[in-house]
C-alpha cells in the first residue's frame, strides 16, 4: 500500500495519475484483485480483512483526488502561462476590417438611386396588418399572410416582410412628387440554401401625377441600373402577378456566370430573376388617399445581388461570420 502511495503523492501529470488509478482500482487493479479474494476467506476473519481493504481504498481515493488538485493547478498555470500575450510589445503587423458583402452591396445600391435624386425612408421593423398588407391591396385571404411566412406577435402586430410599408407611411406623410427608396431588413419563416429568416431589401416608389408616370420609365430606370450593377447584360421583363402593382413584371438579365449559354446557376435556362416590379396597384392609392395619381415601384433582394456580384453559393455563408469569406472584401 505504501508504494502505491508514494506513486501517487510523486506523479508528474494527470495521465500518469489516470494510470495509477487504473491499476489500483480499475477492474484489474490491485484494490479489486483483494476485494475478489474475500470469497475464499473463513467467515470469522473475513470481517477484518475487509475493514482493512476499504481503509486502504479509502487512503489511496484520497491521495488520487487530492494529487489531481494539485496536477490541474499546475496544468492550468502552465497553460495560462504559454498563452501569455506581452500587450507591451510592439507589433507592426496591422490588418484591416472589411465592409460585408451584403452591406457593401447595399452602400452600393443606394448610392445609385440617391445619385438619381431618390430619396432614402426608413420605417419600424415592427408594423401593424394596415401598412404591412391592407394598404397594400393584400386581402384577407391573400396568400402571403399564411402563418408559415409571416412572424405575428400577440398584440397582432407582426415583423414586416417586406419594405413596402414603408411607402406607404411615406405616401401618408408627404405629398407627391415621392422619388424614394426604402432599405432595410425584412423577416420571413424560411429557412434554405436561397432563404434565411432574415433578410434584406430595397425597395423604390416613384409617385406623381397620373400622365407623368408610365412603365416605359420604370422600364428604362431599371435597365440602367441592372447594367450599372452587372455590366452588359441581357434584361428581359415578364409578365407577372403582384397584389400591389397592375400591370406587374418580374425582371431577369442574362446569367453572369454562363453569358446566357446555360449552367447549374440558372438552371441550364440562360436566364437569372433578379428583382420584381411594376406600376402602383389605384387601389394602393385609395388606401392613402391619393386621386389622380400615377407610380411605379420595384423591390429586390439585397443578398440576391451579393450572391451574384461576388459569386457566392450559398446564402447562409453570408451570416456566419467566416472570417476567410469576409476578408475576400478588403
């Protein structure tokens, strides 16, 4: 028993203190060899020698954990000293920070558009059923009011879906002409490759009288843009369905990665959607008040256009702070 102490009380690192654990009380250690020969002791003598053995057990539990204390101490000295950082020495490494992609790709968009006398609005995260879908001709029954894309709160407010309602505060609030566009952040219960819970949007409205106004002008804005954004693409516009513009038109320009000839990216069809729009619904203009009025709005996807500008796969990568990702941008 003695020696096996004296191993223990001079062990130099916790694996060599696991292993005279081992061999004392592991299932083949010499604590459980004892303990399996009681069996062959006469009754009167098996009491002692039990008594005995457990001491001893005790005796060497205790000289494990209290050797353990202090081999973590030590452990944990040593570490703390390894990791030591001298926060007086002088270091001429310098690295500098990057703007995000999504952001940048923002900066970049609004830049455009206040160039062209847009101006910026900005409106709640949190908005009411009104500005979010009655103001905007989306009925009771629409589909986009559905549980599974809308995060409602309690008090029957909701996370916006979109940056819409944002025209139509501004709408309320100011009289025509309205040359804005609205950025921000958006939330929808989604979650893949191409969705995430969170997102992000730009959105225009151009108001004014109702002769002023046609989708030959939304038609021209947008096609200097795309071309401002992608270089010299392909657009084509088509016929689509949106509560809030009539007509409406989903927007696509030839795909960046194959110059239209077809590939994985867009489906093998030439072709990359990339933002939606068309002329304001008059029954939008109703809900604000406005007669005689003409507009038209687009809205597009913020991390749509990083994902293609910088030729990025996978939409969840742009949210996960990858710091070789991100330094791509400096």
């Amino acid at each position: 028993m003695t020696q096996w102490l004296e191993k223990i009380n001079s062990a130099e690192s916790l694996e060599v203190l696991e292993n005279l654990r081992v061999e004392t009380l592991g299932k083949k250690g010499v604590i459980t060899a004892q303990f399996a020969k009681m069996k062959d002791i006469p009754g009167p003598e098996k009491k002692e020698f039990a008594a005995n053995l457990n001491k001893q057990k005790a005796e060497i539990i205790e000289a494990l954990e209290t050797k353990k204390i202090v081999l973590e101490k030590e452990a944990l000295e040593a570490k703390l000293k390894a990791d030591k950082i001298d926060v007086t020495r002088f270091n001429n490494e310098l690295s500098c920070g990057a703007v995000h992609p999504v952001a940048l790709t923002m900066d970049r968009i609004i830049e455009y558009f206040q160039n062209l006398n847009f101006a910026v609005e900005e409106g709640p995260l949190v908005e009411d059923d009104f500005h979010n879908f009655e103001a905007l001709n989306l009925p009771k029954y629409h589909p986009a009011r559905d549980m599974q894309d809308t995060f409602y709160n309690k008090d029957y407010t909701l996370l916006r879906t979109h940056t819409s309602p944002t025209q139509i505060r501004t709408m309320l609030n100011q009289p025509t002409p309205i040359r804005m566009i609205a950025p921000g952040t958006v939330f929808r219960r989604d979650f893949d490759l191409t969705h995430t819970p969170m997102f992000h949007q730009i959105e225009a409205l151009v108001v004014d009288e109702a002769d002023k106004i046609s989708f030959a002008n939304l038609k021209h804005v947008l096609v200097e843009f795309l071309h401002h954004m992608f270089g010299d693409v392909d657009v084509r516009f088509r016929p689509s369905f949106f509560p809030f513009t009539e007509p409406s038109a989903e927007v696509d320009i030839s795909c960046v990665f194959c110059k239209g000839d077809g590939c994985r990216v867009c489906s093998h069809t030439g072709w990359l959607e990339v933002l939606g729009c068309g002329v304001v619904d008059q029954n939008v203009f109703k809900a604000v008040g406005y007669e005689n009025k003409s507009g038209y709005a687009f809205g597009l996807g913020v991390e749509r256009f990083a994902m293609l500008i910088h030729n990025i796969g996978d939409l969840r990568s742009l949210f996960e702070s990858d710091i070789r990702l991100l330094g791509q941008f400096k």
